[in-house]
C-alpha cells in the first residue's frame, strides 16, 4: 500500500520519530518529579 511517496512516508516517520521522543520526555519529568 502507497501512502503517496516518500513526502508522506518522512513526515509520518518524523510524526513517529516526535511521538516516541515526547513519551521518553514525559517519563523523564516523572521520574524527576
């Protein structure tokens, strides 16, 4: 399946690239608080 080439291909792995960095984030701020 074709999600239209690679324009959306990079910004859904940049989308998923920020998800994953917000989890680790939000873990480390638990963890100081």
């Amino acid at each position: 399946m074709s999600w239209g080439g690679g324009a959306f291909g990079a910004v859904f792995g940049n989308g998923a690239g920020v998800v994953t960095f917000g989890k680790a984030l939000a873990l480390t701020v638990a963890d100081q608080r």
